[in-house]
C-alpha cells in the first residue's frame, strides 16, 4: 500500500519576479574576490602549506622562474616582511606597453605562443590576475633597456600608472602586493613553508639562485640534492640520478614501510600526482622486475621506495587551477605519451645503470625479496583483518563519515582540501564534535581507550589490532596513502597527561608506518582551549550568548588566561577544561570552525626521529625514568573558581 504525498512547490515572492534585472555578468576581479577557491584553493590563514597566500607567492614567482627557463635572469630575490611580499626577476622584463594587460586583463599573457614560452608552467593568463584582485596593494614594475614603466592596484582597480622613465636598473620585473586581510583573515607567511617551497625550485632548476630576506637557496645537484633534503632515514644504496632531455629522476630505497615520492611538472609541485607520476611508477616496477627476471609483485618492488620524477612538457593541462595534479595525456602536441616517454627513458636509463652497478642491483633484489616474504606472511593476516573491518561496520560504530572526500574523482577542489578526520579520545569527546561538525568535510573516528604503542612493531601485530585495523581502513591508506579519504587527519585528544600519551602513540603509528602521511603535511593536533574566562556580569545570558559575546575568552596557554583575567579583572569567572567531552556542543563549534587552531605535525632529516623515539617509546626504562625525573616540574594547581 502506497500513499500520495502533494507536496507544496508554490514559487517565493523573489522566484515569482525573476527576470531579465537578476542576470548579472561579473567583472573579472569581482569573479575572483566572489570565488578565489576557484582560482587558488582553499584560503587559511597561513598554518597550512597549501593555504592561499602561498599560492598567490607562487603565481608570481612561476612566472619568475618561467623566465629562467627561458634562459633569462639566474637570481630571484625575494622579501617578506609584514605581510608585504616582493619578487624580483632578472629576466627580460615584461614588455612595457603591456604592463597593466597582463596584471589586470584576464587571459592576458605571453605564454600562448609555445615558441616564446614552450615548457612554462603559467598558461592560462589568469595567476598574477588572481594575486591583484585578492590583494589590497598590488604594484608591477618593468625594466627593459634602460626604460621602466609601474602600475599600482588595490583589489584589480588600477589606482596609479606611470609613464616610461629612465632607469639604470638591470631588467627584470618586480611584484609587490600585501594579501587582503579581509579575505584571508590573520594570516602570517611561514618560513617552515615558503622555504620548501624555494629550495624545490632550485632543486629543478639547477644554477639559479634564490635569496629569500638575505638568504640564498642554490642547488648543484638537482633532484638528487632534494632527495638528500627530504630523507628521513638512511638509502640502502647510493641515490640513482638519472636525467634526459625534459626529464630528471632520482631514485634510492630505505628501510621505511610504504612509497614516498615527490613529482613536479615544468618546476610545478604536482603533490596529487598524475599521468607523470603514474609512468614513473609503473615503469620503475616494470624494468626492475624484467632486470631480476622474476615475478615479482610490483608493491614489493616499491615497497621502501624513495624517489622523484620532474618533467617538461608543453602546454600541460593540469587538474585544477592550483596545478597540483598532471592530467596531460601527451608530452606536446606532437610529441609522444607521457606514460610512452616517461616509460622508454626508464626502461633504457635505469636498466643500463643496473648493469653498470650490479652491487646496487644486489641490494635492490634483497630488499625485494624481504618485501615478498612480508607480504606473503602478512596474506592471510590482512585477509581477515580486512574482512573484520568490513563487518565491523565502519559507518555505524567507529566512524562517523563525511560527504566529501581528498580521493573524490568528482566535485569541488576547496571542499576536497577541506576533507578532514578528527581521530578523538573515546566518545565523550566525539559526541561533541559529532553534534556540531560540518557533515560535509568532517568525519569523526573514536578511539577506545589508548592505542597500543608501534614502536618496533611488526605490520602482524598492527593488523591484528582492531583500533588500527580500523583506522587503516578508514583512512583508505592500507596500500599507501594515494588512496587517502582526508586532507586532513587530526588528532583531537585532551589537554592532560592521558592525552598527551595518546596524542604521542598516534604520532608513533604514523611515524613507523605512514611517515609519508606526515611528510605530505596531512596529520594535525587540535588545539582547544585550556581555560574559559568570562565576565561575571554577563554570566545570566544564555549559553549560546555567553559563546559569542566579546565578554567571554577562550584561553589556549597561561599567558591568555592571566590576559583575561587582567581585562575583567574582580569580576572574571574562570573555568578550567579538563577535558573535550566537557566543552559544551555550542561551545566546540568555535574550535573546530573557521577559525580552528591546529598544529601541524613535521618531519625533517634533522629531527633525528629514530633516536627519538627509541628514546620515548623504546624498552630503556631506566635512562627513561631518570629523564623524567631530571625534567620534572611540579606546578600549582590552575583549576581556579573566582
């Protein structure tokens, strides 16, 4: 039996008088202001690596580096001061009757014409445009024979163009603008990234020099120098440094769980990867296993791997505006396929090698054959584990999901970057989340008491582990994080000791097992608030008041609090937070908002992680002990009520 709902589809006022007066056409700078995830992702505040503001210090630099691969200009300076930042080239200079154009008119460049620009990385017309209208100061000086010409914008309006003057400047173009605070709200430009960021272009571009505020950043050796940089653990064997016409690899294995890679296109960081990434791979297992003439499974050939592929290609077509992933099929247009190209040069450069190094060959082949009789001992473990996991019912029990996920071949790039997975402490503190979290980028897994600890573990023992044989699935990473669900994976535990260790064992999980995880920048820790502070005489309003109204603090350090306590001074009410479970659902959806603070977890060659966490998580209980004991520091209480 079946019932006939009449449902009401009766227009509202504004539907009913839609007309020729509601179509509206955009100029370009108010498109990009109403829409900047289009044109350079999601937007932050300056605590992610692929916030906003980097993005715009990219475009301008590409541009820079554009000219040095044209063979124009070997030094870039670059200042940042003040959240004022300033980019200068060496190269030709930007012709000056076409200053304002290519600052301000959409699909206005010089890269079209592949002759002038053949392998550039800006070909659209739109990345400097995008960095004027989201900035409230943009200025462009060009220099060219011993004329200069200048133009200032505030938000894409032109505000000031001068007339060609003499100069005695070499030429070159400069870039000055200060990102809109409006837009990107309190944002700070952070070292820890933009360095990274200029030593992987003079990593692939070999000669030029960066100075960035008095420091220069030069490479000799290429890739084989950023392999060296971002190695964690010591290579098996010598790196494997191969280049080409339009090509450079290098390649080297370590005692390490999982692939590691790191690919660029025409100098741009393709960090999802694409067709370039997927040739090499494919081409790696591929030679390697004709060369030991065996039938191997390729995971087992790259299991360990640590490497990095660069190409050249004309007129790339990427994924999105943020160029972060290939989706050119061919290397020009009448060039070969990337997989074809990427393959044939594998295939002839790494197997010549092989045969030039059989001692390097000989370690390859053990490392291999010690990936296989992993795997083989772990196939029925995972086996079952995996079916485990599947009955367990992610989606009702240990998860709750989101809509939008990082591996989501479909849908909107902004929300993509904006998938993340609170990793909470039992489900006190995931019940507030869940109750305020945006269903849409927000997924939520509740951890049952403390995790085992990793360290020294075997891949048996994690499967066998339901808390991180749920996880693994969870997170999709179980095969390497390629098929990872969440931008960004955040562990949300209390601000006590318990939390602390449990923050500690999750961090050791990812570091033995999932290092790339941290690497590529995915893994967080959520601040929240130690302290509430408000004014006693407010304290009547409704809770939800009392959560919005400027008489009410939320206090992540000491310092804060004793701030606070000074501003309401006798009438300050303080609350001290034990734990997440005890923030209201209201309350939380300060700290996991807009504005949420969270610390990302790194991983540098220089943090000496193996001797860490033999040291925290090891058997040494004795050196241990006296550490702490050495360390300890007793503090006063703070749970204060006034």
């Amino acid at each position: 039996m079946s019932e006939e709902l009449e449902l009401d589809i009766t227009p509202t006022d504004g539907a009913a008088n839609y007309s020729e007066d509601d179509i509206r056409t955009l100029d370009w700078k108010e498109h990009i202001r109403r829409r900047p995830g289009m044109y350079i992702g999601k937007l932050g505040d300056g605590t992610n690596s692929d916030d906003g503001i980097y993005v715009l210090l990219k475009e301008v630099l590409d541009n820079a580096i554009d000219e040095y691969m044209m063979g124009f200009g070997r030094q870039i300076d670059v200042t940042i001061a003040d959240g004022i930042v300033s980019v200068r080239d060496f190269g030709r200079g930007v012709p000056l009757g076409k200053v304002v154009d290519v600052a301000s008119k959409m699909n206005t460049g010089g890269k079209y014409d592949s002759k002038a620009f053949k392998k550039s990385v800006g070909l659209n017309g739109v990345g400097i445009k995008a960095v004027n209208a989201l900035s409230t100061y943009f200025e462009i000086v060009s220099t060219r024979d011993g004329e200069q010409k200048r133009a200032e914008f505030s938000k894409g309006e032109l505000h000031e163009e001068s007339p060609l003057t003499p100069t005695d400047e070499p030429n070159g173009t400069m870039v000055r603008f200060t990102p809109d605070a409006g837009i990107f709200r309190d944002y700070v430009f952070r070292d820890e990234f933009i360095e990274p960021l200029l030593k992987n272009y003079t990593f692939l571009n070999t000669g030029l020099t960066i100075v960035y505020n008095g420091r220069k950043f030069h490479s000799r050796n290429g890739l084989l120098d950023l392999l060296r940089e971002n190695m964690t653990k010591e290579p098996l064997y010598p790196i494997i440094h191969l280049k080409g016409a339009d090509i450079e690899v290098a390649l080297t294995h370590a005692n390490q769980y999982g692939e590691e890679y790191y690919s660029f296109v025409n100098g741009q960081h393709t960090t999802q990867g694409g067709t370039h990434l997927s040739a090499f791979k494919e081409a790696v297992s591929r030679t390697l296993k004709d060369f030991f003439g065996r039938n191997f499974e390729y995971s087992d050939i790259r299991n360990g791997i640590i490497a990095a592929v660069a190409v050249k290609v004309e007129e790339p077509v990427f994924e999105s505006q943020t160029k972060t992933k290939l989706g050119s099929r061919d290397m020009g247009p009448d060039g070969p396929t990337v997989a074809k190209f990427v393959g044939d040069f594998i295939k002839k450069e790494l197997d010549n090698y092989l045969h030039r190094n059989l001692e390097v060959a000989d370690v390859i082949l053990k490392k291999v054959q010690e990936s296989e009789r992993d795997r083989k001992a772990m196939a029925g473990i995972t086996k079952k584990a995996r079916e485990k996991a599947k009955q367990v019912n992610l989606h009702n029990k240990k998860l709750l999901d989101c809509r939008v996920h990082l591996n989501d071949t479909k849908g909107d790039d902004e929300l993509k970057l904006a998938s993340s997975i609170f990793i909470t402490e039992g489900d006190s503190a995931a019940g507030s989340i869940t109750k305020i979290r945006n269903v849409a980028t927000q997924a939520v897994f509740s951890l049952r008491g403390k995790p085992l600890n990793t360290y020294g573990v075997t891949q048996k023992v994690l499967y066998e582990n339901d808390e991180f044989n749920l996880l693994q699935a969870a997170l999709n990473i179980e095969e390497g994080i390629d098929g990872l669900r969440y931008n960004n994976v955040i562990i949300a535990t209390d601000a006590d000791v318990d939390g602390m260790h449990i923050r500690l064992l999750m961090i050791t999980f990812f570091l033995q097992f999932f290092p790339d995880l941290i690497k590529k920048g995915h893994v967080y820790v959520l601040q929240t608030p130690l302290f509430r502070v408000r004014n006693k005489k407010t304290s009547k309003r409704s809770s939800k008041a009392k959560a919005q109204n400027d008489d009410t603090v939320y206090c992540y350090t000491d310092d804060e609090r004793i701030a606070a306590i000074n501003r309401f001074g006798a009438n300050a009410e303080i609350t001290r937070f034990k734990g997440l479970g005890e923030i209201s659902p209201e309350e939380f959806r300060n700290f996991i908002g807009p504005d949420m603070r969270v610390d990302r977890v790194t991983l540098r060659k220089e943090d000496a992680v193996a001797e860490l966490l033999e040291f925290y998580m090891g058997k040494n209980t004795m050196e241990r002990q006296t550490f702490i004991i050495d360390n300890l520091v007793v503090e006063d209480d703070q749970d204060i009520a006034i």
